[in-house]
C-alpha cells in the first residue's frame, strides 16, 4: 500500500498518477467539497481502467442540519461554484444519479442506504461504473453552465382535489392548472357529496397512477378535517393510503380565526405517522393567510407558489422515493418559509459555555483562615493570599508541642 496527495480538481496525470491504471477507486465524503462535481468525477475517471469501478460515500440530504451547521465553520464547505449548490455542497441521490451518467460513469448502479426509513436517511453508499463513450455518455464539455437538476421525465399528473362548492378553491385549482414553469398535466375534480365507493372511483383511477400527485384545496376558507363525518374520513382514509407520500396538503387560515387550531389536524396526524413509521412523509402540508392572498396576493400568484412547491418536492416527478426532506410549508409576505429552524436559547447557553472559560464558585471558609499578604514591598505583581494565623484555633495543642503553664 502506497500513500500519495491528490487533489481531486487537478489533473490526475499531471500529479504523478498513471492513467486507467486502477480497478476501484473509494471516496468517503471528499467529492462534494470540491468547486465542481463534474470536473471532479471526469479526473477521477482518467484514473480507471475501462469499466473500472466507482465507490463512495456521501451525505445525500442537503438540507440536513448537520451538514451546514456542523461543517459549514470550514471555508472548503463553501467551495462549490453550481449555482445549485451555493446554499449546500451537498446533492441527493436522483442528482448524483444524473452528474456520474455527464460526466462517463454508468450512474448510480447500486445504493445501500444508513435507514431505510427517509425521516432517518442521511447518507449513502453509491457505486458507478466506467462507461466508454460509446455507450451514449454524453461528456459535457462546459460543466459550469450546466445544471444539477434532476431531468424532468414523463409528465406526471396532478390531481386537485376542491369543494365543489367553493368558488375560490375552484379559481385557485383553475390557477394551477394554466400555471407555467413546471411539467405536469393538471385536472381538478371536486370532492363527492356522497363518498362512496362509486363515488371517489374517478380520484382513485388517477391516483393509482404511480406518477401522479394529489394536491387538497379543501381546507381553504373552513377546516374540513375538523367536522369530517365517518363516511368522508372513510374515504379520505382510502385515498391517503394509495397516494402514500404524493399528498399536498394546503390551508389557508389566519391566527386570529378563532377555528385556526383545527387547520393543524393534518399537521398532528402526520406527526403522528412519522413516529408510528407508517410513511415518514405522507404529505407535506402548505398553509398561507386567507385575508392577506384576497386583499393582496391573485389567484395566479397563489397558483404558481403551489406549483413551485410541487416541483420543490418532487423534482423529475419521481415518486417512488420522496427526495424532499421539509414537510410543512407557510407562505408569507410573497417568501414560501419553511419552520425548520428554531431558536434554543438552552443549546445557545449551552455552545457558550463550552466556548469560553468556566468560573468555578466555591462555597466560602472550606479551608483555613486567609489574608491578602505582598511578597515583596512594593511590587504588586507578588500579591498573595496566606493562611492568617490570628484566626488559628489554639484550644488543641499541635503534636509534638508542650503547654507551658506559668503559674505565680
């Protein structure tokens, strides 16, 4: 075994190292902290032999707060020069996928995972495989204008799901549907009078479609999951298992209605998913103040910040593994706003503590007698404290000491 220095954005064979001359290379957490992913996977391929293998580990969760707050103290954190990874080195596991096939590998071959469950998902092992160019490896030459995000696939379809009777839910759904920007095909239907099994049958036909997404109006302008009867928690419950993790889930409330407390049901029951390990991420929930989008924000623009959300969440409409990690959204004052972060004033006091010196108080008198003595007149660098003698219990004779008593 050899040990050499490689920098992962030079050319390989300029540092000394042979060309196709290794079988498997091992990365652990080091691609991600270069400037460009792609310039770095292309030199590392000049280092295997044809379909020589790739094999690395790397954080895949680029929203974790591990990652920035833990190692973004680290100035080659911030190395990258993507414009979609200024906010975080780190990319997921569809984009990962996508920058090996550009830059020559065969993408992501094989992937084990730390969890399996996505709530716990942090990082993955992935491994790729070499490819010649005539394997359709399209090389990119100009990486820096190239894109990191997932290529979009097949139109997924969008449900919007409304109460018929609500006129804004309509013109929000109308909304989405001519909104531009994204990929999907867009169909709103209202939510059955009489939920039965005939009832809900044209919702289930689309939604048991593996590349569909449901997106709920219904608890705009009044709660719907609060005064649900049986039968339309029956149906409601039937349609939430088949769409697993391709729910949208928008509110639209204000703190000062007296009913927004029951707006939160759909937040508290997918709390309580993630911690019984049904479906980690059920639906992800929007919620935006209903007076603040009538008197200031269109229909359109309403529109679109869900559309936008949609795409966030499900980039590439790949929904077999939701690639989000923020599961609840709130649009205010025109900024789509995420409660990820939180202030701990406990972890604050804490971090300071560690941070700088600790005092050490001590109850006062546990020793003997003290005094304020000067070592040298003069000096006030020799200030001392000395056992003050004046204070010295007498009562018990020292041993080794005799009483002499004087008597007249």
């Amino acid at each position: 075994m050899t040990f050499q220095t490689l920098d992962l954005e030079l050319d390989a064979h300029k540092q000394g190292f042979k060309s196709e001359a290794y079988d498997l290379i091992i990365a652990s957490s080091v691609l991600h902290a270069t400037t460009c992913i792609r310039e770095t996977l292309q030199n590392l391929r000049q280092l295997l032999k044809p379909q020589g293998y790739l094999l690395f580990l790397e954080i895949i969760n680029p929203n974790t707060s591990c990652g920035n707050a833990g190692f973004g103290v680290f100035p080659g954190w911030w190395l990258s020069s993507e414009k979609e990874r200024l906010n975080s080195p780190l990319i997921s596991e569809l984009q990962w996928d996508h920058v090996l096939q550009d830059a020559g590998f065969s993408g992501t071959d094989l992937v084990p995972r730390d969890f399996k469950s996505d709530a716990r998902h942090l990082s993955s092992i992935m491994l790729s495989r070499k490819v010649d160019g005539d394997d359709g490896i399209q090389m990119q030459n100009h990486i820096q204008d190239h894109s990191l995000q997932p290529r979009a696939s097949n139109p997924g379809r969008i449900l919007v799901v409304v109460n018929a009777e609500s006129q804004y839910q309509w013109a929000v759904a109308s909304m989405i549907e001519r909104s531009e920007g994204h990929h999907w095909t867009v169909k709103a239907l209202p939510w059955p009078d009489a939920p039965n099994k005939e009832g809900i049958s044209t919702i289930v036909s689309i939604v048991d479609d593996p590349s569909s997404l449901v997106i709920s109006l219904l608890e705009i302008e009044k709660p719907f999951l609060a005064t649900i009867t049986q039968e339309h928690f029956t149906a409601l419950q039937e349609l939430m298992l088949r769409v697993l993790f391709r729910l949208l889930w928008v509110t639209a409330s204000d703190l000062s209605d007296v009913d927004y407390p029951r707006y939160s049901i759909v937040n508290g029951s997918a709390a309580w998913d993630q911690n019984q390990s049904i479906h980690v991420s059920l639906l992800i929930s929007v919620e935006f103040s209903l007076s603040r989008a009538r008197e200031s924000m269109e229909n359109r623009r309403l529109a679109e910040y869900i559309a936008r959300i949609a795409d966030t969440c499900f980039p590439g409409h790949s929904l077999s593994i939701p690639p989000y990690t923020d599961d609840e959204y709130t649009i205010r004052d025109d900024y789509i706003c995420t409660p990820r972060l939180v202030e701990e004033p406990f972890m604050n006091k804490r971090l300071r503590h560690l941070e700088s010196p600790t005092r050490r108080e001590e109850a006062w008198s546990l020793g003997p007698p003290l005094k304020l003595d000067i070592g040298v007149p003069g000096s006030l660098d020799t200030f001392r404290f000395v056992q003050d003698t004046r204070f010295i219990d007498c009562s018990e004779i020292p041993p080794g000491d005799v009483e002499v008593k004087a008597t007249v």
